[in-house]
C-alpha cells in the first residue's frame, strides 16, 4: 500500500545510496513503513549540477508548454487519488478523507500556477525620448531549494514547486523524511506528465546539512522554506550571506475572536472542526479563542459537545475523525504545555491526555480561563489543544490577539460589519478569515508578518515570488 522510497536526481530514481538511510514510521501503528535513503555530497552535487544544466532548456521553454506538463500532472495526481492519499495517510496520520482533500487541493495548485505562468506579464513604460524603448519583463529567478515539513506533504510542496516550475525556475525540494513518499508520488506524476529531467529533483537527508550545502551553492538563487520559527531564522541567517532570496512561512499562534451577537453554535463547533484539522498540526490552526463573555459558557458547552462526538484513530478506517498526531515530539509537547496549563488553574473542558490505544493517539483537548502566563498562549502548541479565555469587547480581544510575535493566520465571529471591519483592519497577521476559516486557496496569497515568516505562496504573488524584473531601456538610433 506504501509507496517505493527514493531520491529523484536528474530523472533518475536512486534507492541506496552511501549517506545511510532511515526508517519511516505509521504514526497510527509506530510500525516501519519503508526505508528512505538519504542524500550525500555526491548526490547534492549532481542535483545542483541537473537544476543548473536543466534550467537553460526550461526557461526557454514557453510558458504554455510548461503550463501543459503542470496540467496534466495535476489530472494524474487526481487520477491516482485514492492510492496518493493511502500513501499521505499512511506516513503522516491524518484521516483518508482530510489526505484525498489535500492530494485534490495540491492538484489544484498545479492547475492555478499552470495558468498563471501564461499570465506572467511585463510592462512598457513611456519613455522621455521618442526613439527610445523602455520595457520590464520577468524573468525565472533560477535554480530554487525548497524545504518542506511533515504536516502536509501534498499542499506544502505543491505550492512551491507549481509557481517554480510555471516560472520556468528548476528545483530541488527536500521534504520531510518524516513523509516522503507523498512528495515522490507527485513528483512522479510530474514525470509522467512528461517533466523533463534535472527540473525537479527530490531529495532527503540529515535536514541541516541538506539545506545548508544547498543554500551554499552559488547555483541555488531562491530558497524556500515552510517549518517551524527557530529553523527559519537559521535559514535566513544562511540566506543571507550568500544574498540567496528567501520565501519563509513559519510558525503561527492564531486568535479567534468570537463576538457576542456571533452565531455561537456554529462559531464553536466551526472553529473547534478546524482546529482538530490535521490533529492541530497546521500553522494556521485556531488556538487562542477569545470569547466575549455574555456567550462565554454557552460557546464552550457547544466547544465541548462538538469534540465529544469526536472519534479519534488510525486514518484509514472510516469512523475515525481526527487521527494519531504525527510523531512522539508532538505528544510530548501536548503534555508539557498542558501540564503547565493545569498548574496555572486553567478549567479542563475536554481531553487532557495520551489515549490508551495503540499509536500516537490524543485526545482533543479544550483549556479554558487560561491565564496569560501559561506557556501553551505563547509556544505553538501545533496539537489538538484549543484555548479558551472570556473577554470584555473587541478592543480587549484586538489587544490579546495582537499581543505576540507571530502574525500568520487569524478569525472573527461576528454579525456586525462594523465590527468584522475593525477586526479585519486590526488584526495584524497576514490572512483573516472572518465566518468562515478557509484561508489557504491556490488563487489568495498566503503567508505571515513578525516571526511567522516572509513573503507571500499563492496568488499572483506566489508566482512572482519566483521571478526578477529586468529593465530594458533600448534606444532606437
Ligand atoms: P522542526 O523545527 O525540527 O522541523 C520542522 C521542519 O523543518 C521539519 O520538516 C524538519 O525536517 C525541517 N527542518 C529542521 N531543521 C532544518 C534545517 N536546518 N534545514 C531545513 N529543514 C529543517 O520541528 P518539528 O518537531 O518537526 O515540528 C515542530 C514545530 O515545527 C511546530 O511546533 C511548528 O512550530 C513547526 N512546524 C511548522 C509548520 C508550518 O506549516 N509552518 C510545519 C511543521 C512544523
């Protein structure tokens, strides 16, 4: 049911390699799924070498060609859907109907980017003299280096390599090794759509070296990077001595405010099916709840029904809801973060600990009252940890919500406008869902402010983030 372990280096899919190996775990079992060999100098060398010499053929290719290959590895990866899903579920956890979403939103990517590659238009500007000529055009950045993590192993890469590639950038991406066969699944659909070798090369290894030997190269012009705060800032402080470009999208704290005349029934078990999203592992999950407190008590009672009726187990089977979380550092950050919430009188509304069951199973945990100085209101909790505190009006919340570093993804419930307004000015992160909490598609752009990172994935912004603008000032004499 698995998928082969590989590294993809210029076309070819090598399976051993003398940099030694690893084993991938089921997160629902603990149990081996495959072997993943990893890449050494040699290997890293002759990837840089395949993006370097593939580059001067896929940048002169049209960008209606490139569009036609994204396209039609999108209806492969649709095509293929159940058994890329099986392999995403397998390796991360989540459950198959969350893994069939995310294989059909990456696939979604590759059709948006595909067409915007066509649309990656430049200007004239008028000139001061009449014989004189003055056009901007963009051009690929170059060969890029992109680093992925676990928590999805579809979308994440999808939205990095479709804008490379519909840029006519070449890439080698390193995704997690926590899940790579979902990464090598899509890439072997681009293959099959006919990518051309040495455009889209794969690799794993021990992540630091990896990322710092490509970051080195002076081939790698563009990085980019999805993962957690600390390991963002070790990347742009490589970035920046060799002056590579830099897409960072790092962690996230994200507030809800929850306004008195929202409707409550549908805000708490809207926001509380988001948060359970993925088991909690997104940056962009709902964790900080403020709660005006005339609807405080009842918004946890629908909070804690609503989580409840929850089912929580291994992926594949279909009564399951909310899967194992991914891996045993993520159990133990829901201890230690809850244990100190505990310790800080917060109210125990649901869940609280490690099931007792077989995998990395735990049980969606709702605090309320928690007290500021709780560590889990400022260290992502990235776990099925919601937190929940009452709050005088929207300029308390506003105050709250504002008052960490991170500034990723952020919501609101309510029925006023004027309110929805304030909120939607004030909140200071980088994408806001206001009713509803879809804040991630391939046509918005996407992306954080403060420690949640830079620059913007999706878009027309995702596509000009893998491009330069060059100036031509030609003088017809
Ligand atoms: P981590 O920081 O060790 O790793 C996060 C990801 O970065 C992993 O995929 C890892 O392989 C990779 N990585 C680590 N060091 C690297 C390096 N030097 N160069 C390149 N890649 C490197 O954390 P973790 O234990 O895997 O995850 C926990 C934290 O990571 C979470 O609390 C969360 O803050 C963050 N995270 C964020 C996202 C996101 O979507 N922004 C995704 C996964 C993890």
């Amino acid at each position: 049911m698995y998928t082969k372990l590989a590294l993809l280096i210029d076309g070819e899919w090598i399976e051993e390699t003398r940099a030694g190996s690893e084993v991938v775990l089921n997160p629902a079992t603990e149990q081996p799924l495959g072997t993943l060999p990893h890449a050494g100098k040699p290997e890293l060398d002759r990837a840089i070498a395949a993006a370097s010499r593939a580059f001067e053929g896929w940048k002169r290719t049209s960008p209606f060609e490139r569009g036609q290959i994204l396209r039609r590895a999108a209806d492969l990866m649709r095509e293929r859907l159940d058994r890329i899903a099986t392999v995403l579920t397998l390796e991360e956890g989540k459950t198959l109907a969350e893994a069939k979403g995310e294989i059909t939103a990456a696939a979604e990517f590759f059709d948006w980017f595909a067409e915007e590659g066509r649309r990656s238009y430049g200007r004239v500007i008028p000139a001061r003299m009449s014989d004189m000529r003055q056009t901007v055009t963009q051009e690929p950045v170059g060969p890029v280096a992109c680093f992925t993590p676990w928590n999805f192993p579809a979308v994440t890469p999808a939205r990095k390599i479709a804008p490379a590639l519909a840029a006519g950038c070449t890439c080698i991406i390193k995704p997690a090794e926590e899940t790579p066969g979902t990464t090598l699944e899509m890439a072997r659909a681009l293959a099959d759509a006919g990518l051309p070798k040495g455009v889209l090369n794969v690799v794993f290894g021990v992540p630091a070296d990896v990322s710092e030997y490509l970051i080195r190269s002076p081939v790698i012009r563009k990085i980019s990077f999805t993962g957690s705060t600390p390991v963002g800032r070790h990347l742009a402080r490589l970035a920046g001595e060799t002056l590579t470009l830099a897409t960072l999208e790092l962690g996230g704290h994200a507030p809800v405010i929850v306004a008195k005349d929202a409707d409550v029934q549908r805000a708490a078990e809207l926001s509380m099916a988001i948060k359970l999203r993925n088991s909690g592992q997104v940056c962009t999950s709902p964790t900080r709840f403020f709660v005006e407190r005339p609807i405080y008590e009842e918004y946890l009672e629908h909070a804690r029904a609503f989580v409840d009726k929850q089912v929580v187990g291994d992926g594949l089977r279909s009564a399951t809801t909310v899967g194992p979380v991914a891996n045993t550092r993520r159990v133990a950050a829901m201890d230690n973060l809850i244990a100190d919430a505990l310790s800080c009188q917060a109210r125990l509304i649901a869940g609280g600990e490690r099931l007792n069951a077989p995998g990395l199973m735990y049980g969606p945990t709702i605090l309320a009252d928690i007290p500021d100085h709780a560590k889990a209101m400022t260290d992502e909790p990235f776990g099925p940890l919601a937190l929940v505190q009452p709050v005088d009006d929207t300029e308390q919340a506003l105050a709250r919500a504002n008052a960490l570093p991170y500034g990723l993804a952020g919501y609101a419930f309510t029925r006023s406008a004027a309110t929805a307004n304030r909120i939607a000015e004030e909140m200071e992160v980088g994408v806001i869902g206001i009713n509803q909490m879809v804040v991630t598609i391939p046509e918005t752009p996407f992306g954080g402010i403060g420690d949640s990172g830079w620059g913007r994935e999706g878009g027309i912004e995702g596509l000009e983030s893998y491009t330069v603008r060059k100036y031509v000032g030609h003088l017809h004499s």
